[in-house]
C-alpha cells in the first residue's frame, strides 16, 4: 500500500504536458538582418561614420542582448546571398548588400573599440580578414575577397578566430563592443 501511495504522489507530481527536445535545449538566438536599417525620427537613414552599433536600430539591439550568442549566428550568415530592399542604403555609399555583408560588417563593428580604428581581437581588422585594401572602396576590398576564395573562406577565418578567443569575450557597455577579458 505504502509503494502505491508514493508511485501515484510521483505521477501527480509529473509535469502534466511533456517537455519536448526544443524546449529543454535554449534556441540559438535569430536576426532578420533585412531590417536593419537604422531609423531616426520615423526616417531610414545610412550609417556614414562609425560603427553599425552606433546608431539606432532594433535588430543591432538584439544582437548586443544576445552577447557573445550573437557571434556564431552572424558568423553562419556570412554565406546568405540575399540583397537587402531599403531605402536606403544601410552603409552610406556601399552599392547594395547582401545579408552576408551586413554580417561580416556588423561582426567587425563588434570587435572595434570606440576609436573606430582598434580591433579588440588579434585579427578580426578588415584587411587582416580580406587582405590589404589599398585605394580600393571596402565593398570592393570583400566583394574581390569573395570572388576569388568565396564566402565560406571568410566564414571559416572568423570560425577560427571565435574558436581562439570566444571564451574570452564579453560585451563591454562603455565602449559598446566585444572585448577579451584580462587573464
């Protein structure tokens, strides 16, 4: 009698829906880089100086509440084709841009310091990444990047570059990018 009791107070105690595979596993976080137009005063308008997360935007929000989530997700991105329709262009001056774009640029705004000039991480820099820019505009820099090694090369640059350092990252508030924690 005793062994019943306790078999039925364990299968009350059961929650009454079963939990599923997804809900037990936290989901990768997901950014609709489509819409990341930074919007200021009701008005799209395109970033001219500084870093993407310097201006106001809804998804760049996400992506810095996401923290270090946010890098593997933008890193996977890298290779999607697609053209962004805005009305702007997100970069001032930058002749349309792919998906893939918006998240090498966003990733590489992420590990610059507040100068506009320091990477945070030994060799997240542009011409560390595409190689040597010289005159060239920046687009042209990544688009001759992916026309000669394709994007899953640069896919796989910052795949080694997180497996280095992501344990080491964390989000500084104050100069508003990924930085390595002191050893």
């Amino acid at each position: 009698m005793r062994r019943a009791w306790t078999a039925a107070l364990f299968i009350l105690s059961l929650p009454s829906a079963p939990l599923s595979a997804q809900s037990a596993v936290r989901s990768r976080p997901r950014f609709d880089l489509s819409q990341i137009g930074f919007v200021l005063d009701g008005k799209q308008i395109c970033e001219d100086k500084g870093r993407l997360q310097d201006y106001p935007s809804k998804v760049m929000d996400q992506i810095i509440a996401a923290g270090p989530e946010a890098i593997p997700v933008l890193t996977g991105m890298i290779a999607d084709t697609r053209m962004v329709k805005t009305s702007e262009p997100i970069i001032c001056y930058w002749p349309g841009m792919a998906i893939g774009d918006i998240a090498f640029c966003i990733l590489s705004d992420l590990f610059t310091d507040a100068t506009y000039v320091k990477t945070t991480i030994p060799g997240a820099g542009w011409d560390d990444l595409l190689g040597p820019a010289g005159s060239r505009p920046a687009w042209d820099q990544l688009h001759d990047f992916i026309k000669k090694r394709g994007r899953s090369a640069l896919q796989t640059k910052w795949r080694k570059l997180w497996h280095t350092y992501g344990p080491q990252v964390y989000w500084d508030a104050k100069e508003r990018c990924f930085r390595l924690k002191d050893k």
